[in-house]
C-alpha cells in the first residue's frame, strides 16, 4: 500500500522530491528511499537528476508506472460511478453540499 500511495503522489504531484513526498506520506526520508527502490526495481519509478544540482534526485514516473496508475484512477473512478448511480438524486445532491463544505477547510 505504501508503494501506491507514492505512485498516485506522483502522478498528482510531478516533480516532488523523495523528501517532500516523505513529509506528505508522514514517513521517514530512509523509508521512502527504500520503497523508491522497489518500484525502481519493478520499473515503475525512475530517478531523474536535477540539471540546476546533480546532488538532487527527483523520482518519476516511468510510462509503465503512468499506464499502472492511470488504470487504477479507472478503475477506482468506475467503481465510485456504480456507488453514486444507486444514489438519490437528493442523496446526490446532500452529498456534493457536503463535499462541497469539507473542501472549503482544506488548507
């Protein structure tokens, strides 16, 4: 579960360094470095240098890792659409409102 979790951070947030990636998922910077490893391993991950400092490695995606977690996103998007079309249209409605309220206190 963790690999995904940085897979889907990624392909949200490109260009996040293996430190900021640590700090959102609240884990260790050595944890991460070890689960970049694995996926590199799996082909899912690549390690690109930064040009402006080569001291500084950004992990991204490679095409399969996108194609993986693209297909999750459908997947995931097709189940959800299934849930909400057994939905009320008030059902549907009290849901977005309150969605709509809980992304208002999001920083």
């Amino acid at each position: 579960m963790p690999q995904l979790k940085i897979l889907m951070l990624l392909a949200c947030c490109p260009g996040c360094s293996a430190q900021k990636i640590a700090t959102k998922l609240k884990v260790k910077a050595a944890n991460i470095t070890f689960l970049l490893d694995q996926l590199e391993k799996k082909k899912l991950v690549k390690r690109n240098r930064e040009a402006f400092d080569r001291r500084m490695i950004t992990p991204v995606l490679t095409d399969r890792g996108t194609r993986l977690i693209n297909s999750f996103f459908r997947s995931s998007q097709s189940y959800w659409e299934e849930k909400l079309d057994k939905l009320s249209d008030e059902d549907k409605e009290a849901l977005y409102r309150g969605l709509k309220a809980l992304v208002k206190e999001l920083p």
